[in-house]
C-alpha cells in the first residue's frame, strides 16, 4: 500500500514541533503549517491563488471552508467542494473510532409536521431508554409545534445539547415522557440484519450505518453477517445505507469484497486519482472476492445521507451487477476523499483525492440517482417487511416489479431532513 507524498511527512514532521509562546506567532505558525499541506494535498490546488492569506482565518476549520471555493470541476458552474474540513485530533479521535457524546437519538421528519426517531444507538443514553425507530416526537423541552419551520431548534435541542426532555408517541401503549441526559457511548453501526423468504429463495438485509467506528469490531460483524448469509443459501441481498455518510475506505473495501459476484475476482474495484503534483501516487485497489455468495445484482436503500463511502460501494460494483438504488431521493454526491493531515493539536481534512470505477466513472457531485422512489419509512422499526424502503425491494424480487407508489416525499421535508442530516459526518478516510 502507498504511502502519502514524502513531502507532505516531512512538512507535518517540520510543522508539528511546539508552538511559539507567542499566541499570534502561534497562530500564524498553525495557518502557515495548514496551508502548505493544503497547496500539497487539495485536489484542486492549482486554483488556491498565489496571494490566498491563510492567516486571516481563526482557525483550520475555517481555513478548510475558505479554499472551498477553488474546487472548479468540469462540467459543473459552482464549486463542488462542501467537505474540506478541520477538527481537532481530541474530538477526531472520538469521531473516527465510533465514540458518540450526545443522547444517541437521531431524527428526521416524515411529513411537515411529523418528527419521528429515525435511529437510536443501543448503548447509548436514547438506546438505554428504550427508545426506538418510529416513535413521533410531540414534545422537546418547551417546543411543542414541531415542524419543518423548526428544524434548527430541533438540531440544537437533539444534537446540541446536554440534557432535554422528550415526549414521544409509541405505536402500541399510551405516550411517554423521556428526560435524557448526554453521555459516552460505543457507536454500533451494524443496526441489524435479518433474512427473508422471498417466493421459493431467501433474501439477505443488513442496517450499515457507518464506515466509521471500531474497525476490528466493524470487520468481525460484516464476516458474521455474510457467514449467516452463506450459510442460509441466500439468494438476493438488501444492503440499507440510507443514513450512512461514509467512513474508512478500507471498511468499504471490505464489504465490496463480499459483495461482488465471483466473476468479479481481481477486477478493478476503484482508481484514487490525486492532484497533477501527486498523480505518481494514483492507485489501483481491485477486488478480492470473499464469502460464497454469488450475486447478480444488489439492491441498495439510499437517501441524501448516503454519501462518500457507501457512494464509493455503489459506484465499485456497478460495473459487476444491476444495482438497484431505492429511497426517498438521490444519494448526497461525494465521489472524493481525504487522510487526516496532522497540524499541531489539529487534523486539517483538505479534499484529496477522486474515486473512480473500472469504467472510469465517478463524476457524481450531483449524487446518484434513484431506480425508484419512496418514502423513508420512518413510521416502521428496522427490518418491517412493511416498512416502504424495505417493502419496495421485497417486492421487485417476488414480482420482477416495483409497487405503484402513492405520496411522496415532499421537497421541504427533503430540505429540512438534509440540514437535521448535517450533523453527520460525511467522508471516504484513507489511512495510508
């Protein structure tokens, strides 16, 4: 496996020596530090102007938001680049290995007026609770009319803060009143996975909710779902990354493996393209093939917040099977990745390199589109056959067809699900 560029060691190894006592020295030294990785690393480097001060900037988040405005791309009239990003290495550290500090209740609107728990994670405060998937929120603290016109006081009351009391209407048994408080967690993004009989054959589907966490214990549950897939004779497989905004590259290269139809073996899975500077570091990865299934086509459960990574699954095994996209609209559109640059007592995240498959595709900065369309169905738990996402996919392997559809999402919904979505890590990480 190839290393970064050499200059890039060297710079971090320059860079990263203690602060000058001075706080503006200082300062000037972390932004002077930040900017030439970013003239090294950014994909699209050659449009940061000459004279660009990096020092009128407070910190390297907002260094990273500066340079996005240079990510001219063929084909596309504004910048494409929404990701480049700074943290600091503390808080990466928690993001990056799945450690959650807020309540563990995620949200998303089914109508205008219909907030409902999307996901919970189980060790978690809300998991702990015993809150679960499809329960509508009434009430958060003092905000009673919840709706789409109040979904940055929900991000704050949610995501934001220490401590808030929620109202919820379960689907069987009277409503309940929830006090949660923030705290450490263990994320666990394999939700679940389940098997279905479909006609005479069984159908495999699993809940990935991200390629971020503990990798050993990622590794280890995708081999357990893929041995009970095997040893179950399955047929068809579901793969649900609806809410899943990507992660490690070397976590989705794993699921790829076990996905791809044996014909696949050894074929090129990606191409990562860097910067003209860097184009002597472009690399190949192909596919291993593992696990016995041997699938003709993969139906794939999407959303605005599937991004990066689980775009980077999509778009390797396209050119190996049909792969069928469902949900309530196109995937967020990230076909570029980064590594986590150290500065100081920051990790700066300037977009790096591009993804592209064995066809040479990869362009998607206006997301993928859908092979059909239907709502989230928030109002259903994890693995209903009923459930509308879920239910679609079932149905097109019983019939060779998808189901009339009815209502569909509406576009404030979309809108007001994406900024709630926001909160969310989205990335392809590469560790080389």
């Amino acid at each position: 496996m190839k290393t970064i560029p050499l200059f890039a060691i060297l710079t971090i190894a320059l860079f990263s020596c203690k602060k000058n006592n001075n706080d503006n020295a200082g300062n000037h030294r972390l932004a002077d530090s930040s900017m030439v990785l970013t003239r090294g690393m950014y994909l699209w480097n050659k449009y940061i102007p000459a004279n660009f001060n990096a020092r009128q900037y407070g910190d390297p988040n907002e260094l990273m938001e500066a340079i996005r405005e240079y990510s001219k791309e063929p084909g596309f009239s504004s910048p494409v680049d929404r990701w480049s990003f700074a943290m600091l290495k503390s808080e990466w550290d928690d993001l990056s290995s799945g450690i959650g500090g807020d309540f563990g209740l995620n949200v998303f609107f089914l109508s205008t007026d219909d907030l409902r728990v999307s996901y919970v994670e189980k060790q978690s405060p809300a998991g702990k609770a015993g809150i679960q998937r499809s329960w509508r929120i009434h009430k958060i603290n003092n905000l009673s009319n919840i709706t789409t016109a109040s979904a940055n006081a929900v991000v704050q009351a949610v995501y934001q803060s220490n401590s808030g009391t929620f109202t919820f209407s379960r689907p069987t048994g009277a409503d309940t009143t929830i006090t949660l408080k923030a705290a450490s967690y263990q994320e666990r993004p394999l939700l679940l996975d389940s098997i279905y009989t479909t006609n005479s054959t069984k159908t495999g589907y699993f809940v990935f909710n991200s390629f971020l966490g503990d990798t050993n214990q990622i590794k280890n549950e995708i081999a357990r779902v893929f041995n009970r897939f095997d040893n179950e004779n399955v047929q068809d497989v579901i793969v649900d990354l609806r809410y899943n905004g990507g992660g490690y590259v070397l976590l989705q290269t794993l699921l790829a493996n076990y996905l791809v139809p044996v014909a696949g073996n050894n074929g090129v899975m990606l191409t990562e393209q860097f910067n003209d500077d860097n184009a002597q570091f472009d690399e190949t990865i192909r596919f291993t093939k593992k696990g016995t299934l041997n699938l003709n086509r993969l139906f794939v459960i999407v959303s605005q917040q599937t991004a990066s990574a689980s775009e980077l699954l999509i778009n390797s095994l396209k050119p190996y099977m049909n792969v069928q996209l469902i949900g309530p609209s196109r995937t967020h559109g990230k076909p570029v990745g980064f590594f986590p640059l150290p500065v100081y007592d920051w990790y700066i995240f300037p977009v790096s390199f591009r993804t592209v498959n064995k066809n040479g595709e990869g362009s998607y900065f206006n997301g993928m589109s859908l092979n059909h369309q239907v709502m989230d169905g928030l109002d259903k738990p994890w693995g209903d056959a009923q459930e509308n996402c879920l239910a679609s996919a079932l149905q097109f392997i019983k019939t060779g067809a998808y189901a009339r559809v009815g209502a569909r999402i509406s576009g404030a919904v979309i809108e007001e699900n994406t900024r709630l979505g926001a909160t969310k890590f989205k990335g392809a990480i590469e560790m080389k």
